[in-house]
C-alpha cells in the first residue's frame, strides 16, 4: 500500500480573518448616519421577522414571541407603577 503525503498549498491569495470581517462590518456601521443606522437595524429585524414566517417552526416561535412581549408590558408595568404613573 501507498503511502500519501499531504502537501499544503500555498494559495496565491488570503483570505480575511473573521475577527476581521466583524471589524470592518462594525467601522461601516459607526460611519453611518444616525438614521441609516436605525433603518439598518430595522431592516435586520424585518429580515427575521421574514424568516420567522417562513420556517417550518413558525407557530412555536411566534408563541415564544408573544411569551416574551407579555413579560416586558408586565416589566414596563410594574415600573410605570414604582415611579408614580
């Protein structure tokens, strides 16, 4: 039987680094005006709100929503209530 050598290859190009990747996606972000930041995050959120819909898990995840909203009106409630409103 043959023995195989395993040779690494010497790419001619480089790849970024993830913590690069991240980094230079957060410097775009900061250059952002106030409004283009708040409406790329609504559209980050709007991307899930659309993946959500679309998955095979959607009735679980919008129960898991609606769980989640209940808690913060009681949170937002009860805090209404401490300072005086």
């Amino acid at each position: 039987m043959l023995k195989q050598r395993i040779i690494p290859v010497q790419l001619p190009i480089t790849f970024p680094t993830v913590a690069d990747v991240i980094s230079n996606e957060a410097a775009a972000f900061r250059r952002l005006s106030p409004e283009n930041r708040a409406l790329a995050i609504l559209d980050l959120i709007a991307s899930g709100e659309a993946l959500l819909q679309n998955s095979p898990k959607c009735d679980s995840g919008l129960r898991l929503k609606e769980q989640d909203e209940q808690v913060w009106r009681k949170a937002y409630a009860e805090f209404f209530e401490q300072q005086g409103f």
